[in-house]
C-alpha cells in the first residue's frame, strides 16, 4: 500500500484520476489516470494519457495521448506526443494518434 497522493510546490490535477503514492511536483495532470507510485516532476504536463504504476516523469517533459507502461523513465524534457513522426522511429503509434510505451522503457 502506498501513502496518499502528493500535490507538491503547486503540483495540479484536472479531471483526471490520480493513485496512491503519486507525487506531483509543480506539474500538470489534465484528463489523465494516474495509476500509484507515479513521480512526476517540476515543469512536467501530462495531458490525455494513461499512465501505469512506477513511472517517472522528468523535469519539463511533456507527455500528451500516450500510454506508458510499468515503470517508464521519461528523462528532463522528453517530448512525447506532439511529434508524431518522431514518436513513430520510436515507439508504437496507433491511427488515432496515441503513442504506447512498454514496461521499463527509458526515454
């Protein structure tokens, strides 16, 4: 079991679902799921995703209609969503758009 999610240095969530453990550190969660033990950090956006337990979201990355998998590290100002071709070189992108990270992919 993990602590109650953690809204830190202005950390906000917008019509999303945030679990246990979480900790958001001057971040932005809109129309998202969370799921527990998930770090985001200082400067971080996460927009219309779904994110699984252990993942961490570096500082100033964003992260817009992605899925991310177990324990995925997104390093410091990753961007993940808005090039669609780029993410396609890297990862699975469905027909509507949504980039899918596997488990403990580092990025």
């Amino acid at each position: 079991n993990f602590p109650p999610a953690k809204f830190v240095q202005g950390g906000l969530a917008q019509e999303s679902m945030v679990g246990s453990g979480c900790i958001l550190s001057a971040a932005t969660v809109r129309n998202s799921v969370l799921s527990s033990n998930v770090y985001i950090e200082e400067g971080a956006t996460v927009e219309g995703s779904v994110i699984m337990p252990g993942v961490r979201i570096g500082r100033g990355a964003v992260v817009r209609k992605a899925i991310l998998d177990k324990n995925v590290v997104v390093n410091d100002g990753e961007i993940i969503g808005v090039d669609l071709e780029r993410d396609r070189q890297r990862f699975s992108v469905s027909s509507g758009g949504v980039v899918a990270i596997g488990k403990g992919v580092w990025i």
